[in-house]
C-alpha cells in the first residue's frame, strides 16, 4: 500500500510498544500479567491497531485524521491491552453468577458447594490424614470416613468412590461382567450427554450386551428368557435426561432382583442423578432412591456425587460388602480414584445429610425446596434496589412476571419449578449485546433469553450475591450511557 502524507501522519500518530508500557493501565496490570507476557499483549495491540487502520486508510481516501491523534490512539491501545487481559483470564475457571434459574448447570460447574464443604476442602488443601491413621501413627484407609457416610445413609453394606459416574459404570461392568453378558433393556440403551453410551461403556468394558424387551416395554419375563450360563448381571439405568411417557412399564427393582437370585447372577443398577431424600415434594418422585434400590435387592448401585446429592463430581458405588471388595481389587480402581479434597467435600456433604438438614445447608436442595412465594418477595425487594440504582431516566427498563426454572443436570427434565423473573430490555442495546454484556462483566452473570428480554432467575442467586447482580447491571448501563469502550 502507497501512502500519502495523510496516512503516513496517522501510522505515525500509533503508540510503540515501549509507550504503551508507560501508561498507568500497563502499570497496574503488570504485577498480575508479568513483564514478558505484557509486553506479548501490547505487541498484539500495537499490531491489530495498524491492521485496521491500514484497512480504514484504503476504504476511505477522505478520512478525518482528527479521529486519529495521537492520544486517542493512545487511550484506544490501553483499553485494548485491558480488554485483551479480560479475555485471557475468562478462558480460565472463575466464580460466575448464576442468574439463570437452572439449578444443576453442567457448564456451570454442576452443584455449588455448601459452606460447609467448602471449609473441608480448604482444611483438606495442605497436609491431611488422607492415608494416614492419626489413632495409630500407620497408614490408613484411603476415604474410609466418606465411604462409611455412604454406606450408612444408603443403607448399604460398603460403597466406594470414584471420580466420575461414568468411571464408576465402567469399573462396575469391568469387574463382575467382563467376558460375560449384560442384559439391558432396549428402552434403557441411552445417550447421557457428551457422546456418553451406555451401549457403548458395556462394550468397552468386555461385557457383552443383550438387548431385551422394546423401548417403551420391557416385561420381567423378556429379562428371565434372556439368562444363559453366560449370563453375569442383569443392569437396570435409570434415563435421568429423557422420559418415555404413555404406553410404557418396567420391571421394579425388587422384581429384577428376585430373577437375579433365582438365576444366581447381580443386578447392578445405574440411578444417574440419583437422590438421597425422597423429593416427591420437589416434583422430583421419579428420581431413583438410592436406599430404596438397595433395599429391594439391588447388588451394586452407581448414582452422582454433584447432581441431587449436591456435592462434588463424583461417581458413587454402593452395595453389598462382597460385591465392593471385588470392584475395590480391581487394579483399575486405583486409575480412577479420587483427590483429598473430593473426599472432604463429601465428606462434609454426607454429615448434612445424616444430620438431617440438607434443605438450609445444601445449596442445590435449598434452590430446588425454595417456594415460589419466597422467590416473589425476594425479586420484587431486588426489583427496588436495582430501580434505585438505575435512577429514573435510564434506559434500562424491566418488568416482572412468572416464569420456570430448571433442574438441569440431566435430572428430572419434565420438571420446571415455578418461579418469578426480572425480564430486562434496554432501549438502546439489543437483548443479545446485554446478554453479552453481562456475560463478560468482571464477574460473569449467566442469564437466559426470550422475548427480546434478558431473564433473571434469583432462585439460583444467593442473597449474598444479590447486591454485587446490581452493582453489575448498574454499570454495564452507566458504561453504555458514557459510550465508553468503541473501537475503531
């Protein structure tokens, strides 16, 4: 490209790097970013200033150049240092707000941690008696505390943990159906999300499948023909994201367990979510009860640790004594055991609910217990704050009205809670660009959309968090107001 004086003026109006590492937002983001990596990002500033301005230049032979001096220049290039640093650090894991009325949010990080659990795995971070018997001075039992909890409440014999419930299905299959068959269900050969099979864990796992019944009926009898000597479980799963509704039956747990005996095979069953209270109350009764299963008979049971348990990513085994201590000697456990602090987190998790007070202190049954007229009264008292914050003439409006929140996690997808929503519109942002910009505020607010409107779902903020929501949605308006932020 051919340059007049022009645009050799402009080109000459662009900070060096070396001046761009002068200003006060260089200055204050060095000591978090390093001199190195700083000077990474202001070359990448630097460089798509020119690229664009070039691309200006050549479109527009008229160009103002006044638009271009170079201190404006030079406040664009902080602001893009700034924003380059933003980006960098919202691809990492970060505290955000969870504004969108799903309660078990999979990309959210699932379940949020109780205080509770949060303070075991702080106390677990350093040194801990992770394998180690205070009482004795010797080496201990890896999660015997966490393990004895499970059982316990469960009603199980023994239980053991590992690190996802995927993991668990697997070892499960791995060790008692391995060069055997596993008869299942047609109706329950489900996809779980992230391209996980069923079909295709069995198969992975040595066991080979046999399909009975249809997918809306699957009888006792089509289990009972199906048993040959090869035969080394049968396996019941629980389809935690979908529902087949209408002309459907299956089997109880107590019937399948009494084939299983008679033909002296297990029965394993995958409850997915699973749950350790009855949640009827919450819409939730179609949710496996974990010691329900083990009381009709079930072998061996596998449910989640960071779904309805509301807990850590997990994946829990119960059942009966003999069973676990042939999974627990499978050198694959070792492969897929957990941390320290997953056992402190569920540690702490179980004690709250064997003490019997999981709806105050455990965050996901709190969201899910919450009535609707408790969110009413919390939205509308926030509905006032944020008006007042706002002040009259901005141009943010919003209204309330009714709404459904979500349990989310592949659990219980049928079931909606009815809730109360702050419907936000902005009379000059569109609702996708308020979205996004709540999306990268310092700290992320998660939201949905509809209606041209952005919805706040306070059944899945904390009170705690309800003050800063504002603060957020304040100066994303303010910012907006000031038009501050453009680019070229």
């Amino acid at each position: 490209m051919e340059t007049n004086g022009k645009d050799s003026e402009v080109f000459r109006n662009l900070p060096g790097i070396d001046t761009l590492l002068r200003t006060d937002t260089a200055t204050r983001l060095v000591g978090a970013i390093g001199t190195n990596h700083l000077t990474g990002l202001a070359r990448l500033v630097t460089d798509s200033l020119r690229q664009e301005l070039r691309q200006v230049l050549e479109s527009d032979s008229e160009i103002d150049t006044s638009n271009y001096t170079r201190e404006i220049l030079l406040k664009e290039a902080e602001y893009r240092l700034e924003d380059l640093w933003k980006q960098e650090q919202q691809t990492g894991m970060q505290r955000v707000i969870n504004a969108s009325g799903v309660v078990i949010h999979t990309n959210l990080g699932r379940a949020p941690l109780s205080v509770a659990a949060r303070e075991a795995m702080l106390n677990a971070a350093g040194y801990c008696n992770l394998e180690y018997n205070i009482e004795n001075g010797k080496r201990g039992k890896r999660g015997a505390r966490a393990e004895h909890l499970l059982a316990d409440i469960t009603g199980a014999e023994s239980a053991l943990i590992v690190n996802n419930c995927a993991a668990a299905c697997f070892l499960v299959l791995t060790t008692l159906a391995n060069g055997g068959e596993a008869i299942v269900s047609r109706g329950e050969l489900v996809e779980i999300g992230g391209d996980f099979r069923v079909p295709d864990v069995m198969e992975q796992s040595g066991a080979r499948l046999v399909e009975v019944g249809t997918t809306n009926k699957t009888k006792v009898v089509d289990y009972e023909r199906a048993i040959t000597d090869e035969t080394r479980m049968i396996v019941r799963v629980h389809p935690s994201n979908y529902r087949i509704v209408g002309f459907t039956a299956k089997p109880k747990v107590s019937d399948l367990a009494d084939v299983a005996k008679r033909n002296g095979v297990l029965l394993y069953e995958d409850a997915g979510s699973g749950a350790i209270l009855d949640m009827s109350e919450f819409g939730l009764g179609e949710e496996p009860l974990i010691a329900d299963s083990i009381r009709q008979g079930a072998d061996v049971v596998t449910f989640s640790g960071d779904k309805l348990l509301g807990g850590i990513q997990a994946g829990l085994i119960v059942g009966s004594g003999d069973v676990i201590a042939q999974i627990r000697r499978n050198p694959l456990y070792r492969a897929l055991r957990v941390s320290k602090l997953v056992y402190a987190v569920l540690e702490a998790t179980l004690e709250a609910f064997r003490r019997g007070n999981v709806s105050e202190e455990v965050p996901v049954l709190r969201m899910l217990s919450m009535p609707k007229s408790e969110i009413k009264t919390r939205t509308w008292h926030f509905a006032e704050k944020l008006r007042t914050a706002l002040g009259a003439e901005s141009d943010l409006k919003f209204e309330i009205g009714d709404g459904r929140s979500v349990v989310g996690g592949g659990s219980a997808p049928s079931v909606q809670p009815p809730t109360t929503l702050i419907a936000l519109r902005h009379d000059k942002m569109t609702a996708a660009e308020l979205e996004s910009r709540m999306r990268r505020a310092s700290t992320p607010v998660v939201c949905r959309v509809f209606d041209e409107r952005v919805a706040i779902d306070l059944r899945t903020v904390t009170e705690s968090e309800e003050e800063e929501l504002i603060s957020i949605i304040a100066s994303i308006v303010a910012f907006q107001d000031a038009g501050k932020g453009k680019t070229l």
